[in-house]
C-alpha cells in the first residue's frame, strides 16, 4: 500500500508530522519519544549515528510520509532500540490491522539491513501498554516482553517546591559530580550493582558521554548515592538513582533528587515538568517520587530480542 525505502535527511520533517499525531493516541503511543512537534524533533536530531542511516520509511502515491521506524544504536553497550513502528492506515480501510502489521514488517526488513545495524543483535521495543499491535508486532519477531514500566511526572507547583526546596540545605546536600577519581569509581560501582540490565555504561556515566548531569551525596564512610539525569526539550529527565543499600529509607534519594532537578534547571533552564520511569513493582523508588510530589503519568512495556530468533517470523 505504502512504498517503503530507507529514509533520507528530507523525510525527517515528514516524519516528525507523522510521529506528532501518532504519539497523542495511546493505542499508537512509543515510549522513546514525547508527544509535541518540538520534542521529537530533538529526539530524531539525536538519533545515533543520524536519524536518517537508521530509518525507513513509507510513502502514499502523494510523496506523504505514513508509516516510520527508526534505530537508534549504541556500539559501546551492543544494543538499539527501534523507534516505532509506526503506521497511519487510512479510516475505515477494510484490511486495517493486516496493513499495519504488513507495512511494520517491510520497515523492519529495511531497518535491518541498514548498516547502522550491522553486528547489532540486541534489540528492543518500548510501547505504550495500550499499543497492542505493538505487542503482537514484537511476538511475531521473536522479542519477549519484559516487565511494564511507568512514567510519573511532577510539574506546576510540586516541581516548583522540589527545585526551591534544596536552596535552603546550602552546603551540606548532594553536589555535581566532579573529578575526583575515587567518587567517580563509587558512582561507577553502584551503577553497575543496582542496574544490571542498564542501558547506559558506568563509563558513559560519569564521562556524561549519553548526556547526563549526575549529582553525589557522601557521607563519613564514602559514596551515599547518585541522581543522573538529563535535558529534553520540555522536561527534566530522572534517568537513574541509586542510593547503598546500608543508607536507604532515610531521604538520601529524595535529596539526589531535588539536586539533579536543581542543577538541570540552573545549568539549562527551566522547564514545565519532571519524568522518571520506575519499573513496575519498584516500591521504594514509587514512594521516593510520589513522595517528592510525582504523580502517574502513563504504563509502558518494554519488549527485547537478544539473539535473530531464526523462524521466528510467523505468518498470521
Ligand atoms: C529507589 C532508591 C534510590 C530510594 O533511595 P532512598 O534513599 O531509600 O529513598 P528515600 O529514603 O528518599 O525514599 C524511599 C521511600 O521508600 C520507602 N521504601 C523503602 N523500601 C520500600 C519498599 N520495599 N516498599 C515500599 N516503600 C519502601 C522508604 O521507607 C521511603 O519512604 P518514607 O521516607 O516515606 O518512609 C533506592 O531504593 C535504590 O537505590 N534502589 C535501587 C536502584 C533503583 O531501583 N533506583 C530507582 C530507579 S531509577
């Protein structure tokens, strides 16, 4: 129905149009990327290697951009994450679902010859828990589902207090991570034991190589903890916290907290909101952030394939 093909540097505004309307509706809604025109546009801008090396596309008889799916690959941790797929099948179209799992399937085949992908056999999919065809989408290819995640926000007044909160702990709170070489191994260390399956390397975090701002609390016996996160284009992003184990439950991850959001805004400005994904079933970091004012924003679910599941392509 579509021509599919590898996308180039002049689809992206066509896309960016289609990923707009798709994100607003649940049913379609991708994790890795935000809802407005400007977020996606930074998201794509920070594909990497580009946007384009990693993308298909599929175009109507009109030149319009209608279905995408994009890759976004780290060579250092071995794995990339596909952005979509995302598919606008005409109202009403008699063969509606079959179109988009069709349409999905062609934009993976492009995808996946792409040398962006080439050695690449780590993969994941990341949708919203109403994007079945999502789901069915990654069955059929061989991804297992992982566990849900969800999305919890602070804006308006409780981010206000959150920022203006830590002003009044002058002195003795979490501080930016800086150069001294032990503190950096410390961070290093925790990241590695409390995020297994992480996505971002002890290395890249404390190069802030991936983008991270990250903040340090110490006390007599060394590292407490750390907060890492990030700028997009309209939220302070809370990436990771890790507090030791003999220090929790008494407000170190709060305060890491309120210190990245603080440092994000006075190295980068303000914005309208905070997001953290917190795993489902992850208690203690849902009370941390309910606690600092975060309310649920939505349900994610994660799908990966570690391995090409030779066959596992089915019909259907
Ligand atoms: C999540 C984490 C950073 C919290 O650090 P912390 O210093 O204990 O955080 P705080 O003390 O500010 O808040 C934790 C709250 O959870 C509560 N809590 C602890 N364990 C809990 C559990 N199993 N179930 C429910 N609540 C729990 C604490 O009592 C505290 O609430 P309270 O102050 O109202 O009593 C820490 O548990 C951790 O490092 N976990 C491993 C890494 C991780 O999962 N990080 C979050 C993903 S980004």
């Amino acid at each position: 129905m579509y021509a599919i093909r590898a996308a180039t540097p002049a689809d992206r505004p066509g896309a960016t149009a289609l990923l707009a309307r798709a994100q607003a509706v649940p049913e379609q809604h991708v994790g890795y990327h935000g809802v407005t025109v400007e977020e996606i546009t930074a998201e794509l801008a920070a594909v990497r290697p580009t946007w384009a090396s990693g993308a298909a596309v599929g175009v109507d008889g009109d030149g319009v951009v209608r279905a995408v799916l994009s890759v976004d690959v780290d060579r250092e941790v071995g794995r990339a994450w596909l952005y979509g797929p995302f598919v606008e099948v005409p109202d009403g179209h008699p063969a509606e679902r079959q179109v988009w799992h069709n349409t999905a399937d062609d934009l993976l085949d492009v995808v996946l010859r792409t040398p962006a992908l080439a050695g690449i056999t780590d993969l994941e999919l990341y949708g919203h828990r109403r994007n079945r065809r999502l789901g069915d989408f990654a069955a059929r290819h061989g991804f297992a589902a992982g566990s849900a995640s969800r999305v919890f926000t602070l804006t308006g007044a409780a981010l206000r207090s959150a920022l203006v909160g830590l002003a009044e702990e002058p002195g003795c709170g979490p501080v930016r991570l800086g150069k001294d070489p032990l503190v950096r191994r410390q961070v290093g260390d925790l990241h590695e034991r409390c995020f297994p399956n992480r996505t971002v390397s002890a290395r890249q975090l404390v190069e802030g190589a991936r983008g991270h701002t990250v903040v340090t609390l110490t006390g007599v016996d060394g590292l407490i903890g750390y907060a890492a996160g990030f700028i997009q284009e309209e939220e302070f992003s809370v990436d990771y916290v890790a507090v030791d184990p003999n220090m929790r439950s008494a407000g170190a991850g709060r305060s890491l907290v309120r210190a990245l959001l603080r440092e994000l805004a006075a190295e980068h400005g303000a914005r309208g909101r905070a997001a953290a994904v917190i795993a489902l079933g992850n208690d203690a970091s849902e009370r941390m952030f309910t606690a600092l004012g975060f309310d649920l924003h939505l349900e994610l679910v994660g799908y990966r394939r570690q391995e090409p599941a030779a066959g596992a392509v089915v019909g259907w």
